[in-house]
C-alpha cells in the first residue's frame, strides 16, 4: 500500500472557495457573513475525481491524507470567530470527501488559529475531527500572523495545552504555515521552507520532546532546508551543548518527501534515517507543471522515490509504514 | 591560488567589542558614546595569527574576503546614528587587518542600515570602504530589523539607489542578515538560512537584473534552502510565468560552499552551474566543532569540495575565478 502523507484540497468546489470570499468581506465590513452554501456532492465527487482520485490512480497512491488547502488557511485573516467557521466549513468538506470515497482518504483537520488568541482555543476543533469525523491529524500553523512571526516558538509553553490534546488523542500535526502578507515572502517558494527549517532549529533548541515524548511532529517540504544543512545541524547541537539529533528530535520528528527534483531526494535519504521518511507529495499543490528535464511532473514524487531502489523493508516504511506509526489512527480506516 | 569569498572578523579584540557593549549602553541612557578605544596592532595581528591564519594555513588557503562579525551587525539595535558609528569603527578594524597582512585579505564592509532610514544612506560609507579602504564588496542586510522582516523586498525600489551605487564602484554585495530579536529564530541556524532562501524567491519573481544586468549578488550558505528544492524554484518559475532560472537570476546571483557536510556539497554541484559558486568557509563562524564522523571541522569546506574530484578548470574557477570575476577588485590587492 502507498500513502501520500501530504495532500491539500486545493481543487474544492467554486461554491466553498466564494463563501470565504464573502465571509472575509462581510468580517472587513462588520457584518454577519452570508450562511454556508449547500454543495452539492457531486460537485465534491468531480473536484476529486478530476484531481486527487486521477493523480492517484496514474501514481499508484492507495491513499492520501488529506486536509484543506494550506495557503487558504489564513490565520491571519480577520478574527478568532472568523478562523473559526472557515476552519470548520473547511474540515468538515474534507470529511465529505473521506465519506465519499471509502478507504482512499484519510482526513487532517485545519485549526482555528488567531494571531494573540490562546491555543488551548483550537482544541474543541481538534477534538470535534478526530473524535466526531474520525480524523487522523492536524496541520499546526507556527506563525498565525502570515509571516510576520509574532507568535511564541513551537517550543513555547505557549503550544503545551494543545500538544496535551495530541498526545491524548493520539494525533500528529504536520508543522505547515499559510499563506502571506508580508511583501519579502512568497508562500510557496520561500514561506513554507523558511517554516519548516525555523520550526526544526526550535525543536534543536529545546526540551519540548523531554516533556512530550509522544508527540510528534511533520515536517513537510523534506525538512525545508535541514537535509542540505544537516552538517550545520548537527553542529549546531554540538556547539549549543545539546544532545545529538538523533536523540533530542528526531525520535519525534519526521520529513515527508516534497522535494521535486532526484538530487534532493537522494540527498534526503543519504542523511535522514528511512524511519523518520514518510512518502508524501503535496499534490496538487505548490508545483503543477512538467519538468522538461524529465518530461514528467515536478511533484512525481513517486519516481525520485522509486529510482532510490531501497530494499522492500525500508521501501514499505517509506510508502506506508513510517505513516501508519505516525497516523496511528489510520488503522481504524484502512 | 585559493579564495575563501566568506569570512568574518569573529575573533576581534575584547576592547572593539567592549566598545559596542558601551555605545548601546550610551544609546539607551540617551547619552553620546565613549570614544573608540585605541586598539594596538598587535592586539589585531595576534587576534587573527592565533585564528584565522592559523586555519588558512591548515587548510591551504591563500586569501579571505573579510567582512565584520555578521552577527554582531544588529541593524536594529539603536538607531542611524548608532549604526553609522559602529559600521564605521567595524570596517575601519577590517581595513587594519587587511593592512597588516598584505595579500592574505580583503575587505568587505558593513553597511550602517537601520529600519525605516532610505538605503541611500548607507551609500557614503560604501563610497569610502571601496574608494579610500580599497574594499571590495558589502554585506547587504535584507532585514535591517532584526528578525522581523519589515524592509522591502531587495527587488522593491527601494533598494535601486544602492544597487545603483553598487554598479557604479562594480562591487557585489553579498546578502547577508544579522543577529535577531524575534524569538522565533536562531541567528545561524535558521535566519541566515531562511533570508537566504526568500531573497533568491525575490529574484526568482522580479525583474531586478533586467533593470540592473551588471548588479552582482552573492547569497551564502550554499543558497540556504535553493539547491535542495532546486526542481522547486525551477518549478515555481515556470508556474508564474517567469523565465528559466539560468536566465532571471543564475547570470547575477552566487553561491557560496559553506555547507558543512559532503552530501550537501555534492547536491550543490549537482545542481548549480559551476560558475555560480564561489569557495567559501565562514571560518571562524556559525559552526566551529568537529565532526565526529569525519574527524575534521564541520567548516573545513575544502575538503568537501576537493572530494569532488573536479576537473581543474572547473576547480579554478570555484577556488579562484569565479570569485576573482564577481569581485574584480580582488585584481588590484592580488
């Protein structure tokens, strides 16, 4: 079996992309938004058809994990309620599509995060998609404010009582930033990885895992930049008198496979232990077209995968087993 | 002959540093700083016998492009005036170090920014390191603030008048942050990474070098996260319409090998042109230990890049001619 530990619902109806839209709209003018639209399920049935289901289908994905379009989160938009219904309309059409394709989706929720509201505040959500919609895991945003980082790090006890939830309920968060507003940042191209690499230097710095050790934490987009730095890293933790990586985070931390070109993937498994790899490709997402190079698509994550050769042991850690140990709750659906 | 185009003053007198210590103590108590200490000769030629010497010996290296302790730049500490004073007395202690030891270094200044005051500012001491201290490039700081994030994009206008000034001496400027407040982010384990991965974002969506065709830019540390998600950027330009890579950003922008680890250098020229990338250390800097898997300093980045048997033409040119043609001032010291 492959599973895709990284899909986004980039391809949602007109409808639902439209009432937040008007609901951002409404917010600015001060007003009540407009109520949710009915969709219908074949517009939901289409949009993945099309799409996922397609991609999946000339891949050979069995399944994805799935959650809402990430740069659309907008945490930064309007206010707490605002966050709030966005991420539930959000969450509960990722239920719809688990519901209507059996066994092919896996869903991970969208917070209601607000740039200065308690975090604890996110939790009735999360426990409402894992408890309610069988949900699998969450994408955590570090920085709420959309790149301007006014947020406390991840290691702050700030986070505590949500990573309480985690653990209790036994679901990861995949550390995945939104869209931005600040000028110097393009959310695809420099946002996300600069995330992902700040996100790993505060886990480096800090004892979050000493006082969860049953949390865990994605990476997306291959760890950012800490593969291609991995000797920095590991100089870093020396210089800083911490313990060695494989000690201090990556008993807890994990990269997915969002790097969209061969060289990067092998350098990604030539300096990250296979167990800490989990198959994911981001589709369809940051990067669509084909690369001439290859005359197949960037984010065929599958081919660089496949071209390493592992053995069948490490292969099925990579395609499905490094996901079933970090998405325990997978097992109750597949 | 051997160039290491990245190298900062991080070994400094007590005094030079005790001096900064005071003027941010002034700054703060609304009162003018101390004079500048007389530092003697000695105090500055055992402070880099004793360091960097001593490694460009043990690791056969001819020359040190030598700028100020980035770190310790910190635009966003006090105000113009403050950062004025104290570009000032750090360029004035590299041009002695340069002095001291003819041939073995040249200087590359620090630039007196400051948050929200126009760059144009900072032309006259850019003026004076090149024309009268015989300079052969800047830092250029894209976050003046210190973590935060609140300049413009380096492709803004804002920034032309410097470029323009850039041109006009035909120095390169190497993108260089400094320290940080925002508690978000470790100086030299994320930030640096991280600017260095937005600001080739914001080459790769803007039309600088149309405008400026001879404007030279180098972004350290290996490109930040760029080489590792080169099928990224390759793919995020053609997303957005923008010309290839080698067209829009590789004719002006430079890496350097400062990554600290053989899987990391071996990705870098597997990817980038080879006439992108100039030999670099940050010797002594960010990471100072040794590996324990290897036995040599994580930054003794000319071993990673001899290991890659390169054919000698293309080894002159990452040791030295490439370096000599992005900073053709070098002719002048050499």
């Amino acid at each position: 079996m492959i599973i895709d530990c990284h899909g986004h619902y980039t391809t949602a109806p007109a409808a639902h992309t439209e009432w937040r839209r008007a609901q951002l709209a409404a917010s600015s003018a001060g007003e009540r938004p407009p109520p949710y639209p009915s969709i219908p399920d074949d517009d939901v049935r289409q949009s993945i058809v099309d799409n996922q289901l397609r991609i999946m289908a000339e891949r050979g994905v069995d399944v994805t994990i799935f959650s809402p379009r990430a740069s659309a989160m907008g945490h930064h938009a309007g206010d707490e309620a605002v966050s709030a219904a966005w991420a539930r309309a959000c969450n509960d059409l990722i239920h719809r599509v688990v519901t209507l394709f059996p066994g092919r989706f896996a869903g991970v929720c969208q917070l209601p995060q607000s740039p200065g509201v308690a975090i604890a505040r996110a939790v009735p959500e999360l426990r409402r998609c894992v408890e309610e919609l069988g949900f699998v895991g969450c994408n955590l945003n570090p920085d709420p404010s959309g790149g301007h980082w006014t947020a406390p790090p991840l290691t702050d006890r700030y986070w505590y009582p949500f990573y309480e939830a985690m653990v209790a309920l036994d679901v990861p968060a995949m550390v995945h930033v939104s869209g931005v507003t600040n000028p110097n940042f393009h959310a695809t191209g420099s946002h996300y990885l600069n995330a992902d690499t700040t996100a790993f230097m505060q886990f480096l710095q800090a004892d979050l895992f000493t006082d969860f050790p049953g949390l865990r934490l994605v990476i997306p987009h291959g760890g950012g930049a800490v593969p291609f730095h991995w000797g920095r890293f590991r100089g870093l933790a020396d210089m800083l008198g911490r313990p060695p990586l494989s000690e201090s985070v990556m008993r807890n931390v994990f990269f997915d496979t969002c790097v969209y070109h061969q060289p990067g993937i092998d350098l990604l498994f030539e300096v990250v232990d296979v167990d800490n790899i989990l198959f994911g490709s981001e589709t369809l997402g940051a990067v669509r077209g084909i690369d001439p190079r290859t005359g197949h698509h960037f984010d065929d994550t599958r081919r660089y995968v496949d071209a390493l050769g592992l053995d069948p042991a490490d292969r099925a850690k990579v395609y499905e087993g490094n996901a079933r140990r970090v998405y325990p709750r997978l097992a109750a659906l597949l």
